[in-house]
C-alpha cells in the first residue's frame, strides 16, 4: 500500500521548526509531527499549534534545545512535555509515553520508545496521527485516516476505558464532533459519554468551563449540544439548563448566521440558561468564569427586549456588544433587523451637560445638582440622545422646574 503523506503547508517552513526537528534527531524513527498540526493539514484547514513527538527523555530534549541555542521550557516536564521557544514561535515537544496509573482527572506516565504504545493512551483515532517531517509520511496505527475521510469520530479502543483515564474526554469527544463530525455517530461512545458523565464532577470546574467555552466557540455546535442534553452530560454541572436550551441556541446560531454576526460566547452561555441574572450569576460562579463573563451576563438579562425605539438605550447603559448579544437572543424576529442597524456605526455619545453649567443656570450646589443631571441624562436618553443644543434645552427645563419646586 502506497503509503500517506503529509501535502506540504506553510506550518512545515516556519523559521525555526527545522532546527528544532535538527536538535532532536534520534534513532527512534523521530521527531514526529503528531495531532492537531498533522490532522489540520490533511483536512486542508489552518494549522495554529505544532506539537512534536520524541522517544529522547525530557532531560535529553532540554538539553538538546540548549545546545542548539534554542530556549527550552519544561512547562510538564513530569509528564514528559518540554516547550521550544524560537523565532517567536513554540513548539511543545512530548516524550513517548504509557500509562502506569490513572484516575480519571490525570494520570501517571512512563516514557516509552514505542510510536503505538504512544498512540494507545490518546483519545481519538483522529488524533492518533503522526508525520515524518523528513519523509512526510503519516502513520496511522487505528485508522484514523479513514475516520478522517469519513468524518467519523471514535474512540480508540474501549471508549468507557479512554473516557474512565480522563473524564474530560466526554467534552472533548462533543467538541470534536462538533468540529469535525458529519459522518455516522458512534452509538457506543455516545452511550460510554452517557455513562461516564457522573465522573464530570471529579473534575476542577475550569477544566469544564474551558472545554465548554471551546464547543459554544465552534461555528455549529448545536447538533453537539443537542446529544449532550439528551444524553445527560449538563446534568452533573449545568442544573440551571433550560428545558428548550437546544431550540434557544440553535435559534441564536441561526440568527448569527442570517445577519453576519460574530460568534458571542456570552450569548451562547445565556442561551442554554434558564432566564435570569440569579441563575446565570450562580453558574458564573461554579465554573468560576471571568467577571467580564459575570457581568455580561447581568447586562444582556437588565435589557429586557430590544426594540428599535430602545436599543440604543440598551447600548448607553451597557455597551454595543451587550446591545447586540440582547437583539439575537431576545428580539423579535421582525425588528431584528432595524434594531442591529441602528447599532451599526452607532458610537455611544456623552451627555455635554456639566454641574457647573446648572449651577450657572441658578442651581444652589450640592446633591440636588447630582439629582437634576440624572434626571436631564433620562430625557436625553429617552429622546433618542438628542444633539448639544436639544441638551441645553432640556437643562434649562429641569432647572426651571427644580428653582419652581424650591420656591
């Protein structure tokens, strides 16, 4: 059989990348491109993120950077991964390992020399690729290249026994198969993640949060999120899921994809929630999102329901963004449209009004100042943020009427 080989990509010459492959030259068969980088370039899609594999033990690989001139960072060096920094790029470098222990949050390693040993202890045959940068060719140890072509997501082996190493992997098989699926669903992994979702719970809630972040990110992920809901995966860390949340995210990427919007986390996150800011500040909380996440939350919920009349209202108090994201997820389908345009090359304008200006006008200072400016920035707000001279005028009226009411 001919075998497989990498087509060529702007990745492999990368200033750099040769000398590190140089530095690790070895009598293994290595260094090997392995996953992503090699999966990516079969597919024809970008590649970001290069990772290498090696037989040479961690210490061997530092020190072979170093006498290189290349900087090394032994960022896990106790599970075998050290770090090349060079040209401003970093290339993660993993030594050939196995399985002593596990215990489903992380395992204990040995290094090893065997290329299939190595694949064995990863998760999907998809990631199990390697290439021969010199050679380009691939070697595929549990047909990975044929589930590739078929966009077929399958663990490798025992999918309960992958999934009871690292419970993670229930996430990690729905993000892939949001990412490169298509093809027919393993029914037995499906029902090993079903299964295995209780372990969830081991596991520290950023690991969670990160992994859910990247499924929401992806362009569809709702045919994912869908088998997660009816397979019981939200269960162990998402009570606050809405009952309708698959039909409120699929409404949402749909609405992004009609108008030309950007993907919004924030947006995706509330549309699997059940509405409200206790809810969603009690999720924020156990997946210990970022405050910026929190608050967005709260934002996007005080909004109510844009309309054309209030969205740029929506927009002062909060932000474009938060407008926005309260458009996808809760306008009307009919007035989606003239609410995003009147956000489009909108910038969110001051009030020109200042207290010394009232208190010229005849305003004794003091709070009442404070007060009468608050109540001047809602007629402003209320009228559409009318220009500088509509301003003024209003001014005049809530100085009149507060100097009336002290008389």
């Amino acid at each position: 059989m001919t075998p497989v080989r990498l087509p060529d990509a702007e990745w492999q010459h990368a200033d750099g990348l040769k000398s590190v492959l140089a530095a690790l030259d070895d009598v293994y068969g290595g260094p090997r491109y392995v996953g992503g980088a090699v999966r990516d370039t079969l597919l024809g899609l970008p590649v970001s993120d290069v990772d290498i594999a090696t037989a040479l033990l961690p210490n061997e690989v530092i020190n072979r950077l170093e006498a290189a001139g290349i900087k090394a960072i032994p960022t896990g060096i106790e599970h075998g991964t050290v770090t090349a920094a060079v040209a401003g790029k970093n290339y993660e470098i993993t030594t050939l390992r196995r399985d002593v222990a596990t215990d489903g949050r992380r395992a204990t390693v040995a290094f090893a020399t065997d290329w299939q040993e190595d694949a064995s202890r990863r998760d999907f045959t998809i990631n199990a690729l390697y290439a021969d940068p010199k050679s380009g060719e691939v070697f595929d140890y549990f047909e990975g290249l044929s589930d590739l072509e078929a966009r077929r997501l399958r663990f490798i082996g025992d999918a309960n026994q992958r999934i009871a190493e690292d419970f993670l992997r229930i996430l990690r098989y729905f993000r892939f198969l949001a990412r490169y699926g298509g093809g027919q669903i393993d029914g037995d992994a499906i029902q090993a993640c079903a299964a295995g979702a209780h372990g969830l719970t081991a596991l520290s809630r950023e690991r969670i949060a990160q992994e859910l972040t990247r499924i929401l990110g992806l362009k569809d992920p709702v045919a994912s999120v869908e088998l997660m809901i009816d397979n019981g995966i939200f269960t162990p860390f998402l009570p606050e899921l809405a009952r309708d949340a698959a039909d409120k995210l699929r409404h949402l990427v749909e609405r992004e994809a009609q108008f030309a919007q950007p993907v919004s986390l924030t947006a995706r996150f509330l549309a699997l929630l059940t509405r409200g800011i206790v809810a969603a500040d009690k999720v924020a909380a156990r997946l210990k999102l970022s405050n910026k996440m929190r608050e967005g939350f709260a934002q996007r919920l005080r909004a109510g329901v844009p309309i054309p009349f209030n969205v740029r209202a929506i927009a002062y108090r909060a932000d474009i963004d938060a407008a926005r994201d309260a458009v996808m997820l809760y306008a009307v389908d009919v007035q989606v449209p003239e609410c995003l345009a009147r956000l489009e090359q909108w910038d969110i304008p001051t009030l020109s009004i200042k207290g010394g200006e009232l208190i010229v006008m005849g305003l004794p200072a003091g709070p009442v100042v404070a007060k009468t400016l608050q109540a001047i920035e809602t007629s402003w707000v209320a009228e559409d943020f009318p220009d500088a001279a509509r301003q003024r005028e209003l001014a005049v009226q809530a100085v009149k009427a507060v100097l009336s009411g002290l008389d």
